[in-house]
C-alpha cells in the first residue's frame, strides 16, 4: 500500500484536521465543494433528490445517515428515529430504495444490546423488499458487528438486512458462511481501513480474496452484491456467476452504472447524506490513492 494512502486514511479519522480545516477561511467552503462529488448532501431533501434522480436512471439506492463512533446511548434512539422518518420518504416502489447505515452510529461500542434493538426498530418499519444495509467498519469491530446482525436476523428480520463483508480481512469466509446460513444479504467489498493485523496485503492478495469469496457466495445460493470500483474484479465475476447486482459509490464513476444497467445487470448507489461529511471525503480521496 502507498504511504499516502496510508497516511490520508489516518487523517480521515483525525477529527482536530477537520477543525483546522474548517477554521481557516474559506476552508469548509472549499473542503465541500470537492466533497459534493461524493456527498447527496448536508440536510435530507438535498439527498432525497438525489435519490429520485438516481432512481430515474433506473438505479436502486442505498441512503446513509453520517455518523459513526458514538458512545451515547440516548443519541442511539435519536438516531433511529432519524431512520424511520427516512424510511417514510423514501422513493415509493417500484424503486428498489434501501438504507445504510454503520453501527457504530448507534453507540455499538457502549451498548451492544441497545444497538441491536436500534436496528431491529429501523428493520421492522421497512416494506417487504427493502432492507437496512449494515456497513463494514475496522476489524476491531467487525466481531461486534456480525454478532450484532445475526441477533436481529434471528429475530425473523433476516429478510430485512443486508451486511458488508470485506475481502482483505482473514475471517470472511466463515463471517459469509455465518451471514448466507441466518438469510442475510451480503455485499462484498475490498475491505477501505488500513488493519494492524488480520487482513491480507492490500493489492492482488486482497483481490484475489475478493475472487474466491465472489465464488463462495455464488455457490451458497444465498443473496448477494459486488460492491467494487475495480472492472477487472467486477467483470472476471459476472462472467463467471453471471449477472449479480453491481454496487457503487456516489460520484465515482457513474457512467460505469449506466453501462451495466444497459447491460439488464442490477445496479444500485450509496448515497451518504448529513454534516459529518469531512472525513468520509477523505476516505474517498484515500481509496483513490490506489496501490
């Protein structure tokens, strides 16, 4: 991996940047303009649009509240309820509208148990056919995480939950037989956090992880999403499973999903939201960094 990469990842996570940054003047002004590419925007309307617009072009979505590291319990259930007023609004179906959403966003740390009660309120409130797409977080957490899902999966709401697996991590084999066994969705990506330990090299031995776990989930019968801006990966599996639903992130190549969705391959986009939007600006610029 790139020192730079490395180095962007960490003050991605450096909340004392962003507030240099958004004193010096202008800074914010500047900062947002460059993250507009990636972010709906900073107030629900403004993503809301851009949800109906993606829609439009015959994409499903994902909308996501930012917000992730809280240790607050109480903010937890303010949080949620965020969800299910969002859930309301969604595009009405047809449209193939689900959300997404990082535990750590409600207090996961803190209160596990609390957590898992969040998410089974935002579950429970989704039509059939809509799911809440739990996101991936660093390895010290994706315990807690799994754990998390499948206790809410085995409330009856497997059918309602979707959650992401990360190539470059050691575990995901067994984290995907444990998540296609309870009904769960998987949306396999690469794996974005540089890990002290656990995860394979990033470059072509996680894309080579990223391969195998592709064929394991196609052989478990169960349901399951590309989530990739690498083509090569991206095109080496649909031509080996056939035509599995391709995701993507805002802003990041759009017209490669305008290309699949001509293709008849299902496709779908993060649409993140909200003013915590800095450091996710900086993971994007860091993931762009390459190898």
């Amino acid at each position: 991996m790139r020192a730079d990469r490395a180095i962007l990842f960490k003050l991605a996570t450096n909340e004392r940047l962003e507030q240099l940054v958004k004193g010096i003047p202008g800074g914010e002004e500047n900062a947002w303009r460059a993250a507009s590419r990636y972010v709906a925007g900073r107030t629900r309307d403004e993503a809301l649009q851009v949800a109906e617009a993606q829609v439009a072009k015959g994409h499903g979505i994902s909308v996501d509240l930012f917000g992730e590291l809280s240790t607050d319990p109480a903010d937890a259930v303010r949080v949620a309820d965020e969800y299910l007023e969002l859930a309301k609004l969604l595009p009405e179906p047809p449209a193939d509208a689900w959300l997404s959403l990082d535990l750590s966003h409600l207090a996961l740390d803190a209160d596990p148990g609390g957590a898992a009660d969040q998410v089974a309120r935002i579950a429970e409130a989704l039509p059939p056919g809509r799911r809440l797409q739990i996101g991936a977080e660093d390895v010290a957490r994706t315990d807690k995480i799994l754990q998390c899902v499948l206790e809410v999966a085995g409330r009856g709401l497997a059918d309602h939950l979707g959650a992401t697996v990360q190539a470059n991590l050691q575990r995901s084999p067994g984290d995907i037989d444990a998540l296609t066994e309870a009904g769960v969705h998987v949306r396999l990506v690469k794996g974005a956090y540089v890990e002290p330990v656990g995860a394979h090299p990033y470059g072509e031995p996680t894309d080579i992880a990223y391969l195998r776990l592709a064929h394991q989930l196609a052989a478990s019968g169960g349901n399951w999403s590309l989530a990739t801006h690498d083509g090569r990966l991206r095109e080496a599996v649909l031509l080996a499973v056939g035509p599995v639903p391709v995701e993507q992130l805002l802003g990041v190549r759009p017209e490669v999903l305008d290309d699949l969705h001509a293709r008849d391959i299902p496709t779908r986009v993060y649409i993140p939201y909200g003013p915590d939007w800095f450091r996710y600006w900086l993971r994007r610029i860091a993931e762009s960094r390459g190898a």
